[in-house]
C-alpha cells in the first residue's frame, strides 16, 4: 500500500511539475513573440478615423420616398 501511494505522488508531482514547466515556457514566449514581433495596426482602424472624419450625406431623396411608400402599403394592408 505504501508502494502505491509513494508511486502515486511521483506520478503527481512528475504532472504538476510538467504543468508549470509548459505555463512557464508558453509565458516566455508569448512575451518574446509580443517584443520582437508586435502586430501592425489594422488598417480598419485607420479606415473608421477617415470615415468618421468625412461629412455624411443625407441620403437619396428617391430611396427615402420609396421605402416611406412601401411602409404607407404595408401599414394599410394590415388594417
């Protein structure tokens, strides 16, 4: 019985060790890649500045009258 547990806790401790040992290294280097490596700017964001920047126009006036013409019948059809 003594024989099992002993075995049992160096299998344990073998896991745990190996665990840790793998936590550590994936830290390493994620922080290496991170330095040495960074990710450039995406250029969506320099898109979304330039969008934001620039006047919206109002719409089409034909759109907006088809689709208000297309709400008045769907709204009178349902009565």
């Amino acid at each position: 019985m003594s024989q099992g547990i002993e075995l049992m806790l160096y299998g344990m401790g073998t896991v745990v060790l190996f665990l840790a040992l793998l936590v550590v290294a994936t830290t390493v280097m994620a922080r290496f890649i991170t330095r040495y490596f960074p990710e450039p700017e995406p250029p969506v964001q320099a898109a979304l500045q330039r969008l934001h920047r620039q006047d919206k126009p109002a719409g089409d006036p034909n759109l907006v009258a088809v689709i208000t013409a297309a709400v008045h019948q769907h709204r009178s059809n349902k009565q």
